[in-house]
C-alpha cells in the first residue's frame, strides 16, 4: 500500500523520548528513514484498533445469543472441528 499511495508531507512536534524510539524502531526494522518508521509504528497500531473492532463485534455477537442458538453454534463447532483430521 504504502509504495504506491501518494504520501502528504507533514511536520509534527514530538517529546524527545518518542523521538527516541522513533528512532530505535527505524534500527530495529532497518528502515530507510524516521518517516517510514513512524509509518510503521502508526500501521501496526491501526492494526491492533482494527482488530479489537472486530473482536468487540464478535463479542457482542455471541453475547446476544440464546440457549439455543449457543448450543446450535457449539453443534457447528464441533462438526466443523470433525472435518478437519488432526495429527497425533
């Protein structure tokens, strides 16, 4: 996505301990500049909330379930797991 989007330049202030590990992801992931670094960092956390709205979705889901639709889903579940031969 990123190698082929636009980029928009931006100027932002930020504390010297976030500078820092800025900074120390650039090293750690040997990326070309502070810029893509902190593009990463901001991906990954996008991610992880992307993620959690999912799960908190699902969540909800199955907390409105009845009785019975959880022991039908229970039902599935385990027929699913049949079909799939586990090794020993």
């Amino acid at each position: 996505m990123g190698a082929t989007a636009r980029k928009e330049r931006r100027t932002y202030s930020l504390d010297p301990e976030l500078v820092r590990y800025v900074e120390s992801v650039r090293k750690k992931f040997r990326t070309a500049s502070a810029s893509s670094a902190l593009e990463e960092i901001i991906r990954a956390d996008k991610h992880r909330d992307e993620r959690r709205r999912q799960e908190d979705k699902i969540s909800r889901y199955y907390g409105s379930l009845n009785d019975a639709e959880v022991e039908q889903e229970s039902q599935w579940g385990a027929f699913s797991e049949s079909q799939f031969p586990m090794d020993k």
